[in-house]
C-alpha cells in the first residue's frame, strides 16, 4: 500500500467512465473532481489512505458492481452529493463509507451501498431550486461520529424518507 499516488480524474474529465480497472497499491486509489463520473466493474485493492476520495459537490453519474479488498476501515470519502449515484458494491466486514459535511441539493435514493454511511460532518438536505426528496433505502445503515448530523430542510424546502423492512 502507497507504492504509487493513485489515478485523479480533473474537472475537464467530466462524464468519463471506467469499467474493469483493477487498482492496486495506491496511497488514494481514485482520486474524482470530474462530475458525472461512472465506475462499474472495478477492483480497488490494498490501498493505504482510502480507495475512493470524491471531492466536494461532485455528483457520480454510476458507481456499483465495484469490489473493495484490504482498504481499511474507510473505503470511501464523498460528499453528500455523490450519494445519489452510488449503487450496490462489495466492501470488507469492517469497512465504511465516510459522508462529508456539506449539501444534497438534488433529489434521489441513496441505495444500499454494501457498507455503512459513516457521517463525520454536518449533512445538509436543502433545495436549493425547489423542493427536493432524499429517499434512503432499505438496508442502509447510519453511524454518526462526534460532529455527524443530518439536517433537514434548514435553508431549502426538502423531505427525508426512511423505508425500511422486517429484515433491513
């Protein structure tokens, strides 16, 4: 872990796709300033900081069927943003992802990502253009460190919806 830097994909690589990259050995495997990203069908593996870091106010366009191998206890750092566009992957027993502070300004799902959402900052629901509705799906689960919070509609009209089931 940490061999080499990892790979970043800048702002002017908006709407890039990777599909298949296996990602070894890196100090920050993905590095993602580029909105609209998709990532499917990858590996990250053995990294020494984190697998995935998202910068602030960066939406994915896809990420799922991703498999995440010896990434420590946090595999990804996003922004709430970013949310609404990460699918189902596959993590490690005791691997999270962190949700930084910051604003879900559009409406969507936050689907089951295949680890919990570790919220270390304070986490705005607001819209900004009218009203907007977070759903977070069955099976997700909420750990909230010291300065975690979510919060609901402070600026903007906005909805939270929780639906759970017997088994999630």
């Amino acid at each position: 872990p940490g061999a080499w830097k990892g790979v970043r994909l800048y702002a002017k690589a908006a709407r890039s796709e990777i599909a298949g990259l296996v990602l070894e050995h890196a100090t920050v495997g993905l590095e993602v300033d580029s909105a609209e990203l998709t990532v499917k069908d990858s590996v990250f593996r053995a990294t020494k900081e984190l697998a995935v870091r998202v910068t602030d106010d960066v939406v994915l366009a896809g990420f799922a069927g991703n498999t995440f191998d010896q990434v420590g206890a946090v595999a990804m750092s996003v922004p709430p943003a970013a949310l609404v566009g990460i699918g189902a992957n596959t993590f490690g027993a005791d691997t999270a992802i962190e949700v930084r502070a910051g604003n879900a300004t559009a409406s969507g799902t936050w689907a089951y990502p295949g680890a919990p959402l570790r919220v270390s900052g304070e986490v705005y629901l607001d819209g900004k253009s009218g009203k907007i509705t977070v759903e977070v799906a069955a099976g997700n689960r909420l750990r909230f460190d010291a300065g975690g919070a979510l919060l609901i509609g402070y600026t903007g009209d906005a909805e939270l919806k929780v639906t759970g089931t017997k088994d999630a």
